[in-house]
C-alpha cells in the first residue's frame, strides 16, 4: 500500500500550513494571534469570536500604539481559556479570558516608560508588578476605568 505514506505526508503538510497561516495572522500593525495566544501550559488557547474582536480592538486602541511610543513590548500573557488562566492561577474574573487584557515587558522600555505612554491610552486597568517585572494592561470597548495600580509585596497600591 504505497499510498498510504503520500496521503499521510500530504495531511501533515496541509496542517503545517494552516497551523502557519493560522499563526501569521495579524491583528494589527505589529502583533500577531499566534503572540497574543501563545502559552506553555497544555490546553487549547484558542479564542472565541468574541474574544478575537477583542484582541483586535486591544492591538489596535492600545498595544500598536504603545509600541510606537515606547518601541516593542513583549507579550508575557495574552488571551487565556479558562483551562489555561486556571493553570497559571489567574483569578476567576480575569479579563485575559475575554480577550481584553495582556501582560508586557519592554525589551528597551522600563515599566515607568510604559506606564506613562499607557496614560494617554485609553485603558482599563494597568497594574505595575514589583515581583515579576511586567505590566498588566486591560482596555475594553466601552467603559474603561483608567485605574493605574502597583503591586508590591505589601499588595496593590493606587498610583499618583
């Protein structure tokens, strides 16, 4: 049966090619889905429909600007399934499940760099994190609170 290896390598490079334009599409000017999905844990990451519009709207109103004022930010943590935010121990409520928040680093920036260029975004929520290093950005369609916060070790402190 000599065709079962052509039909089997066929299958396998039609799904490497999908999974490399699925990993190619872009969300904006700079970030891609595979960026804002990646995750080491085992679990299916992929995002709703909802979820997706969301990231969409994240790139766009927030992190394709923060790159332009700040240059590139890596992302630590993008969009989460539930089974994957459980693993990592995100809350219960956590707008990473939704599409609408990820966590950064500068690769040139400092945190305070980034912090200020986020306060002239329009975001939802940014937590400085003392023990890890990175930021946590949230930025909803509609309704964002402009919370700045600073998790140190004595927990979350407003910022001036």
């Amino acid at each position: 049966m000599p065709w079962i290896p052509v039909v089997l390598t066929a299958a396998v490079l039609i799904f490497l090619y999908q999974n490399q334009q699925a990993c190619s599409v872009k969300l904006g000017k700079y970030y891609t889905l595979a960026e804002l999905t990646n995750t080491s844990q085992p679990f299916d990451n992929t995002p709703t429909a909802e979820a997706c519009q969301n990231l969409k709207h994240l790139v766009a109103n927030v992190l394709d600007p923060l790159r332009e004022k700040v240059g590139p930010v890596i992302i630590t943590s993008g969009y989460r399934s539930p089974e994957v935010n459980a693993a990592v121990g995100g809350s219960n409520s956590s707008q990473h499940m939704s599409g609408n928040a990820v966590d950064v680093r500068g690769v040139t920036a400092s945190n305070e760099d980034i912090v200020e260029a986020l306060s002239q975004l329009p975001v939802d929520q940014v937590i400085t994190y003392y023990d890890s290093g990175h930021v946590h950005i949230s930025s909803k369609s509609s309704g964002n609170r402009g919370e700045f916060l600073y998790k140190g070790s004595e927990g979350y402190e407003w910022m001036a």
